[in-house]
C-alpha cells in the first residue's frame, strides 16, 4: 500500500499513525510556476526544475533529482494493491491532485486500486486549514473514509488538468460551466485561480490587493502579513514561500509598490527574512491600490499562471471583478 500525501507535514504525521504501508510526500508547488501543455516527460521535469531551483533557491541537480524520485515513484504504483492519495480543498492541493489524478488515468492500473482522501473540513478543529495539522491518531482516523477514485472523477481531473495547462484560461471558465461535482472542491479553487490574473482596474491580481491592503492598514512584518493572509484566503493554501514570491516580485518591479526593510529582496525567503523583515507601500503601490495606476502598464509582467504565459504590456489576460469573467487586451497592432 502506497500512501501519496500533499508535503512532509502530513506525510510525517502518517509515518507516526498506526496507518499501514508505505508514506511519501509529494514536494511539487504546481500552483507558482510553468505548467505547459503538450511537454513530453524529460522536458517537463528540466522545465520544472529550472523554476523551482530559481524561486525557491534549492539546488539545480538536487531538484531534478528530486523530480525524477517522484515519476519512479508515481511509476512504482505496479508494486502496490492499492495507492492513497491524501489532499485538501485549497488551491495549492487542488492542482497537485490534478495532476496526479491525470496522470494515474492516463496509466493502466490493472489491478492497483486508486484511492482518495480529499477533506475541507474536520470535526476537532473549527479552522481547518489542512491535514499537517492533524495528530497521528486523527490521521489515522480518516484511514476509513477512503473511497476509490471513480470515472467520473478522472475525466474531471483530465478535463481540468488540461484547461488549467492551456494557453487559453478560458478553458477554465468553459469547465467551470460544466457539472463539476465529482470534485466538490475544485470549483472554487479554480475560480481563485481565475482572479490571479490581473485586474482590469490596476493590473495585480486578488493576492497582491490583499497583500498591499493589509500593509495600508498597518501590518508590516512578514510574519504578521503571512498569517493574516492566511486568515482572509486560506482557500489559496500559499505556503510562506509563496507568499514571499508575491511580494517579492512587487519590490523588485521596476517601479516597486513596496519597499522592504530589515531584509532583502533578492533571492528565495530565507529564515533571517522572514523573522526580521517588514514592507511599506510607495507611491506607486498606493496609486495602483486606489486604481489610479496600473501595474502592468507601468511595470510590464513577467510570470506565469499554469499554462498562460503573462509577459509584457500588451496582450495580457485580465480578471474583470464586474463581470467575474477573464478578458484579453491585444495590443493596438492587432
């Protein structure tokens, strides 16, 4: 029996349960960073591992060895009766289960039976935010409530893995129109998604606003912008390097909309940055605040948002909070 859990956190908390089989943590952060379509395996991990040893500072060949320990993994599941998948309702889980749950449909599982533990919520604690928060003997408890993934759920996850990897994220708004049931939780996760893009009112998207609305209200440490983030959207389930992913690329834009103190903003979060560092909002962070500037227009953008390379100026997909829909803005050569 294979156990797949969503990060070390809970994958340690299993090892020390009396959950039988084997644990593994899935390390991958499929959230931040490229997420092509149509990229063949070996190229998909060099791809993944470029961004990963960027934005989180970690080695290049440690990375893809990394990577390459997960599909021998994932690729082991023969070996297995049955394999396990442990994820939640945020965001973060939501496309990592995505992922997996494509990739197992794509495979011929003969006789390994494909399980899934998916929760947004446990009786114990009112605040759910996920099962690292758990103890061994509640960990354990969940053992039961496993269900084995059904058609539905893997045409869904296909469906929904190839929209969020499209060129297009209108493949997102096409799916969201669909029954998505099967998967109760993915409906919300991807409509936050959807307002990552920047607004057509200033041109960052949801986490940026909130971010640059709390430090105006007055919460400037790291550590205090973390948590409270985390109280106002934890559906987003950002762990703290993502976090400081957002608001780094903020301080390094060109015309910043913060200016940090007591750390320094280049490279991946370190643990002397995140206990000693605090933000301020420029100028040009106040005006894009006020929608009296827009950051793209002002800055350009380079990033990507699963398969949907932002870059540049002009040709960029905007979240319109007025219609709840995305809409593209071509250039005036178009």
């Amino acid at each position: 029996m294979l156990h797949i859990h969503n990060g070390d956190s809970s994958a340690d908390i299993a090892r020390q349960s009396t959950l039988p089989g084997e644990h593994f943590a899935w390390r991958e952060a499929l959230i931040e960073g490229p997420t092509p379509a149509g990229i063949a395996e070996p190229d998909w991990r060099n791809l993944r591992a470029r961004h990963l040893t960027e934005f989180y500072g970690v080695d290049p060949a440690e990375t893809e060895s990394g990577l390459r320990v997960q599909e021998d993994k994932l690729a082991s599941y023969p070996e297995h009766d049955e394999v396990i998948l442990w994820f939640e309702h945020d965001l973060f889980c939501q496309i990592n289960l995505l992922y997996l749950l494509n990739w197992f449909a794509e495979h011929n599982l003969a006789n390994t039976r494909l399980s899934l533990i998916c929760i947004g919520e446990f009786p114990e604690l009112p605040n759910f935010r996920g099962l690292g928060e758990l103890n061994p003997e509640q960990m354990a408890s969940l053992f039961d409530t496993r269900h084995e993934v059904s058609n539905a759920e893997k045409t869904l996850s296909s469906a929904a893995w190839q929209a969020y990897c499209s060129p297009d994220p209108t493949a997102i708004q096409t799916l969201l129109e669909t029954d998505t049931s099967a998967m109760p939780f993915l409906k919300r996760a991807l409509q936050l998604h959807l307002e990552r893009f920047p607004f057509v009112s200033n041109g960052i998207g949801r986490i940026e606003n909130r971010a640059l609305e709390f430090i105006r209200e007055g919460v400037q440490t790291f550590i205090d912008l973390f948590s409270r983030f985390g109280d106002a959207e934890p559906t987003y389930g950002l762990g703290d390097a993502q976090f400081w992913n957002t608001l780094r690329r903020m301080c390094e834009a060109p015309k910043p909309l913060l200016n940090i103190k007591n750390g320094n903003a280049s490279g991946p979060l370190s643990s002397e940055n995140f206990n000693q560092m605090s933000f301020e909002i420029t100028e040009a962070g106040d005006a894009v605040l006020n929608a009296q500037a827009d950051f793209v227009e002002i800055n350009g953008i380079e990033t990507w948002l699963g398969g949907v390379h932002l870059l540049g100026k002009d040709n960029v997909w905007r979240w319109d909070s007025q219609k709840e829909c995305l809409i593209y803005s071509p250039s005036e050569s178009d």
